[in-house]
C-alpha cells in the first residue's frame, strides 16, 4: 500500500491548518460585530480592555491565534486519536502481542504506517512460529532417532554380550546369535544412512541438474524390480502414454524416490497382485504415478505418510516397516526439483503421484 500522493498528510495539514485560519478569523470578526451591533457588555469589555491595552492590530491578532489554537485542536482531534491507535498497536505488538491489528482508516501516510505495522507484525508472527515449529521438530528428529537407533543397538549388545560371556550350547546356537547381531547391525546401517540422506535433503541439497527422460528411467526401474515383484507374487506393469517426457533433474536423485515408492508398493500391496508405473503429460507437467492394489489405506493415515518417522504399522516390524523415513526424504526431494509429491487411496486402489515441470 502506498500514500496517496493528493491526499497525503502533508495536503491534509495544510488543509486543516488553512480551515483552523479561516474559521479563526471569521469568528473573529462575527464576534466583533456581534459586541458593536448588539451592544453586548461582555465582548465590549473584553475588547475594549485588550484594545487600550495592547492596539487594534495586536488585539484582532491574539484573538486570531486564540480562535486559530481552538479550531486546530478540534480539527485535528480524529488524526491525533488515530496516532495514539497506531502507538497503542505498536505497544500491544512490543509485549509479543501479534494478533493484534491496527485498522487501517486512511489512504495517507498514517494509513500506509498503520498497514505495514500490521504486515511486520504477521511476518513477526509467523517468524515466530516457524522457529517454534523448527524447535518441536528438532526434538521429535533427537526422540525419534534416539528411540529407533537404541531398538536394534540393544538386541546387537545382548546377543553380543551372550557371545563374549559363552553363553551358547554350540556352534549352531552361536551362528544364530552372530545372524541376529547382523541382521540388527544391518537395520541400524540402513536407519543411519536414510538419517544422513534426510538431513541432507533437508538442508537445501545441492541438485545436479541435466535433462532426464522421466519415461526411460521408469522403464528402466520396472526391468530393475522384475525380479521383486516375482518374489512377491505380483504383476509389475509399465503404462507409458508418452515416449518421452523430458524433465531437467538430478537422475540419481529422483531414481531414489521411485524406488523407494515401488519398493512400499511391493511392501503393502502384495494382495492386490499388479504394481502399475505410470507416465503422462499434463499442461507444463510430467505426471508419474506408482499404483499398487488391494487394501486401502486408511483415510487417517494419508496426510501423514511424508512425515518423518511415520510407519502404516504402529508396531514397527523389521519386515514390514522401514526407517520411517523414506516418504519424507522422497517429498524434499521432488520439492527441491520444483515438484510435488501427493498421495491418494481409494476403494481397492492407492496411488502415489509425482508432479514435475517439464523442460523447457
């Protein structure tokens, strides 16, 4: 918003100042003629004590100025009202009060002051609770790490420790326990490195952009996962309604996210039996999507599948759930592309898209 340079403070002082003058003078001279033509006692002798005293000239000026301060002061009364707003308002923001809004009555300067008052206070306000938000963050990131590092970390100490002490009957028993420690070591390797990949994706990764044909890629990892989705005993089908669709992307990056989202397709939709990886065009976007049928997801659970440490099974299975974090570092991936990356889930269906400007 900015002051209406006909109109501003300057203009309207200039106006109030030139109609306290007026009215000042021409009350003045009504009040002088009403004292002459009325023969009224009191302004006769008001003036005519001021007149023998101080000069016509001196005494038609004092009453000028007396009138002049009066009028000002009613004049002005509205603008100094909303100048006292306006510092109450920058007092009620002072005290970390910033809900509070100054009313924006004029298009002048005072109007101009009170509207930007009124955008730092927002701007402090959402300063403030971003940096609240970020501290929440900080300390779920150090809760949830510490609770999913020291699951693992604790059965490879016992079964470690049940080695040291020779507390197994024999060879056989001892391998089972070096398989657990491994296995454990293993999920605590995989939990360290999507922590790292998180943390990097979060911090503004720097991307190696070059022009990628997003169809290529995704028939390439639907080769690539062939023999997963034999394992699991499903269909992995490949729908392309374009040959190419050219995107400008750090390949490697971007292949992380597919993978990670056929790799939760081949996880949760095993009873559907068919994985389809889709591609199209929509206006200046690529469009890819990986669907996978069966159970739905619950409708509860979609706004929170790109949070972090978000697992669909509350109980954490090594053989079901991952880190938790595979979703979220898939969401600041695409988003550090300039994408989006959405979830739906219907009656037998669940889809996972990918948006992505298309090169120019």
């Amino acid at each position: 918003m900015n002051p209406n340079p006909l109109f501003g403070l300057r203009f309207k002082l200039l106006v109030l100042v030139a109609l306290s003058l007026g009215f000042a003078a021409g009350t003045a001279a009504l009040l002088y003629f009403l004292a002459v033509r009325y023969d009224i006692t009191i302004l006769n002798a008001l003036t005519w004590w001021f007149y023998e005293r101080f000069g016509r000239s001196i005494t038609l000026a004092f009453a000028i100025l007396a009138l002049f301060i009066v009028y000002l002061f009613v004049f002005s009364h509205g603008t100094i009202r909303y100048l006292l707003r306006i510092t109450q308002g920058v007092g009620e923001i002072a005290e970390g009060r910033f809900d509070s809004r100054i009313p924006v009555r004029t298009s002048d300067e005072l109007g101009v002051l009170a509207d930007r008052i009124n955008g730092m206070s927002e701007r402090l306000k959402r300063s403030i609770e971003e940096e609240r938000r970020t501290e929440r963050a900080k300390t779920e990131l150090v809760t949830n790490v510490s609770h999913d590092l020291r699951t693992p970390l604790t059965s490879i100490v016992g079964y470690l420790g049940l080695i040291e002490q020779d507390r197994y009957r024999d060879e056989v028993e001892l391998r089972h326990y070096t398989g657990i420690a491994y296995d454990k070591a293993l999920r605590l390797q995989g939990l360290i490195n999507d922590l790292f990949e998180y943390t990097r994706t979060s911090g503004g990764l720097q991307l190696r952009l070059s022009p990628l044909n997003l169809v290529e890629m995704l028939g390439q990892l639907a080769v690539q996962f062939r023999l997963q989705f034999e394992q699991a005993g499903i269909e992995g089908v490949a729908v392309f309604a374009e040959k190419e669709l050219t995107v400008a992307a750090d390949g490697d990056k971007l292949v992380r996210v597919f993978e990670n989202l056929i790799d939760n397709a081949i996880r949760y939709g095993r009873n559907g039996g068919r994985i389809e990886i889709r591609a199209r065009r929509e206006g200046t976007e690529a469009v890819a999507e990986i669907v996978n049928y069966g159970e739905p997801l619950p409708a509860s659970a979609i706004p929170l599948l790109f949070d972090r440490f978000y697992r669909l099974e509350q109980s954490r299975s090594r053989h079901t759930g991952g880190s938790g974090l595979g979703l979220a570092i898939a969401k600041n991936i695409v988003e550090l592309h300039g994408g989006a990356i959405s979830a739906f889930s219907g009656v037998g269906v669940t889809t996972f898209q990918v948006r992505l400007p298309l090169a120019r």
